[in-house]
C-alpha cells in the first residue's frame, strides 16, 4: 500500500510539473506575439520569449515521456538488471508513441525559434525556410501526437465511458495543434515576393494555439494531494 500511494504522490508531482511547464511555455509563446508586433521594442524581445516558451515545452514535454514510461513493463537484462533507458526508447503504447512524437517537435521549436533569435539579434543570417522548415516540422509533430493522444479519448466517449477532464485536454491540445499548423503555413515565405503567405495567420495562429495549450495545461495540473501514507507500528 505505501508502494502504491508513493507511486502515485510521484506521478502526481511529475504531472504538475508537466501542466506547470506547458503553462509557462504556453503563456510565453501567446505573450510573443503582441511582443513581436510592438515596433518600439527591439525584435529581439519577442524572438527571445519564443526561444524562453520553447525550453519549457521542451522540459515538459521531457517529463511527459518519462510518466509515459511508468505504463511500460521494464526490461530486464540476463543478469537481472532493469534497464530504465530499455524502456524509454522501445515503444509500447499509444501514449508514449505520442509523448515521443511531442518531445521531437518541441525540439523542433527550439531550434526554429533559436534560428530567429540568432538572425534578430545579427548573430547569424539564417535563411527564411533555415526558421521555417523545423516550425512546420514541429507543427505536424504537434498534430500528430494530439491526434494520437485524443483518439482513445473519442472511442471511450463513444462508449459512455469519457473522462472529463482527460477529453478537454484532449480536445484543446488538437485544437491548438490546429492552430499551431495554420500559423505554420502562414510563416511561409514567399520566394518571389519574399513576404509571409499570410501574416495574420502567423501571428494569429500561434496566439490562438497557445492559450488552447494554456488552458489544457492548467486542467491537466492534479487539483488535490496524495495523501501521505500512515505510519504502523507492527
């Protein structure tokens, strides 16, 4: 019994910590966008938050592959020894298939959003596709992990057996992704006029997007302790 509840006080520390990361990743990200558009600041102020969003989706992204893990059976090695690393790296499920998918794009986003830092701040000339190739990289990962994450949630809505919580995460992390895509596509720039596709949608896009993540990540955040096991004497 102790066991247990000392699993699930650690499940629930890691899940705060994950709502907590996304949270203020998200809330970096919907904050760069009025940043970015304000001429009286230096470009590099948006550019900069975007860059700060993206380290803590990152690590939030991290921590939701390692709870990912706690479902998956350890391996273990001839001489007994359980491999942590072993179940990390070998998937087995849907949700750790759509944690990884999810931790690459956010990887995807830092180095996009670290491109244009670089390039405001004159510390490199990176190309218009060198930013925006890995933004719409880390777009369609975004959309494939909630895609892969919200489906067993519409099957046991289909069968009366819905959690509420867990479809509204599901259902605004997709809706973001959406958004997150379409900004994606409005970032393309174009070669023979060398502007964006569709600014609106850049900057529209990815405000939107973000307070979606926002406000999944803050249901996601548990709402009451883990109560502390009782000490016994026996």
């Amino acid at each position: 019994m102790t066991t247990d509840v000392g699993s699930e006080t650690r499940r629930r520390r890691l899940l705060r910590l994950t709502g907590l990361g996304f949270v203020v990743g998200s809330a970096l990200f919907a904050v760069g966008v009025p940043l970015s558009l304000t001429a009286s600041l230096p470009l590099t102020v948006g550019t900069a938050v975007f860059f700060a969003g993206s380290i803590f989706f990152t690590a939030a992204g991290f921590l939701q592959l390692v709870l990912s893990t706690d479902e998956l059976p350890a391996v273990v090695h001839p001489a007994g020894e359980r491999s942590w690393f072993a179940r990390v790296v070998r998937p087995r499920t849907v949700d750790w298939t759509a944690s990884a998918i999810q931790f690459a794009g956010t990887l995807w986003f830092n180095v996009t959003t670290f491109r244009a830092l670089a390039d405001a701040a004159g510390a490199a000339d990176a190309s218009a596709q060198a930013v925006w190739k890995p933004d719409a990289y880390g777009s369609v990962a975004f959309l494939v992990s909630s895609a892969l994450a919200f489906a067993p949630e519409v099957r046991r809505r289909r069968h009366g057996h819905v959690r509420g919580r867990s479809w509204a995460i599901g259902a605004l992390n997709l809706v973001g992704s959406v958004f997150f895509g379409l900004s994606a596509i409005g970032a393309y720039t174009l070669t023979s006029t060398d502007e964006l596709l569709s600014s609106w949608w850049s900057n529209v896009g990815t405000f939107l997007g973000a307070l979606c993540f926002l406000v999944g990540a803050l249901l996601l955040i548990p709402r009451s302790p883990v109560p502390e096991p009782v000490s016994r004497l026996a």
